[in-house]
C-alpha cells in the first residue's frame, strides 16, 4: 500500500481496508477554485497519545507527529522521514464540497494507483478563513472488515457502487468518475469515525 504524507497516512491504519484510487486524475484546479484552502506551512497528524513539543523544530518531533510540509498544491515529508530515501512531494487538489475530497498523487510505486482519494472535514480556520485544523480520513471502496471475523472469498464480496470497479490486483478499487469518489468519500466517513481510522491534522507555525 502506498504511503503518503499528512492525509494519507491515515492508510498505515488500514490494513486490509480497500481503498479508492484512480488511474487519471478525476478533479482539477476548478474544483478547488473559491474553497477555503489549507493554510501553507508546518502541519501534524499526530497518532493518538503521540507526546511532541509543537514548539520544537520538527526534526525533534516524535516520528508519531507525522510532520508534513504544506504548499498551494503539495505536501512533503519532513526532511529525514524517508527512511533513507529522499523525502516525497505529492500534489494535490483539495476540491470544494462537504466534505472536501483531496485527490492526492501517488508516488511512482509499480502496482499502485496514481491518484488517491480522502476526505477532509474541516474543524477550524484562521482570520483569513484558511483552514487550520481538519479531521482526515480515507476513501474507501466498502466498510473496513471487522478484525474478529475471518474475510469472506472475494467472489461472496458485495459488488460496489456504481462508478467503483475492484482492483485485478490487490484489495483496492478504481473510481471511474469524480462522482463516484466523492460518494466513496462521504461514505467512508461513517466507517472511518466508527472503526476509529480518521485522524486529526492540525497547521503549526508558518515554517519550520
């Protein structure tokens, strides 16, 4: 599974989860034109009962932080969280609508998708109506299995939605159309809430 600055890391808590991804990118910069935007800067989405000093340069943040490098139209790792490898920068498209549905660029990972989707609720705003906190979850192609019940075989699996086709290859699906990721995304809101997979990104300070 891929893994992404910010919003998606919220896929490390997933585990088998299917998750909506797609081929060509499904939104573009006028689906975000005349939405509040994210404020640029510092951002954490700490895990829960992650202990950090916001005060701190986050180098020195407890890797639970997960510290990301917000922009216009990218997130980026903090220097130092690639494991060794240089430190991705993503672009992505926060499209209007409630909720926000972020189309996210995948990294060049073969098998993977090239764009993900995830939903974005936001919780607070600064003076000039940036958006400063937000609750983040991923899209999800069908609710999460429960971990106490052994999966069923693919071929007793429910069809999905309409405009959501399951992947040949891992757990994951394809949406066809915008429609059907923004539907995805606002159902998976529900399941991510209830399954305690949404996590909470909060901006920082302006730099690091």
């Amino acid at each position: 599974m891929f893994r992404f600055p910010l919003m998606v890391l919220v896929a490390l808590n997933l585990g088998a989860c299917a998750v909506v991804g797609s081929e060509q990118p499904l939104f573009g910069a006028a689906d975000a034109r005349g939405h509040a935007v994210l404020r640029t800067g510092l951002w954490a989405m700490p895990d829960e009962d992650c202990a950090f000093d916001p005060a701190a340069r986050s180098k020195d943040w407890n890797k639970c932080a997960n510290a990301t490098l917000v922009g216009p139209a990218t997130f980026s790792e903090r220097p130092g969280e690639g494991d060794g490898e240089d430190a991705k920068t993503l672009r992505y498209v926060l499209a209007g609508g409630a909720p926000r549905v972020a189309q996210i660029q995948a990294p060049e990972d073969e098998g993977d998708p090239n764009y993900a989707y995830a939903g974005l609720r936001p919780l607070r705003a600064d003076e000039a109506g940036r958006i400063v906190e937000a609750r983040v979850w991923l899209a999800m192609c069908e609710p999460p299995p429960d971990p106490k019940k052994v999966l069923d075989e693919e071929d007793r699996r429910p069809p999905l939605p309409a405009g959501l086709v399951r992947d040949q290859k891992g757990p994951g699906c394809t949406a066809t159309k915008a429609s059907a990721a923004r539907a995805a995304v606002a159902r998976s809101e529900a399941w991510a809430t209830q399954r305690e997979l949404a996590m909470t990104a909060r901006w920082i300070r302006d730099a690091d």
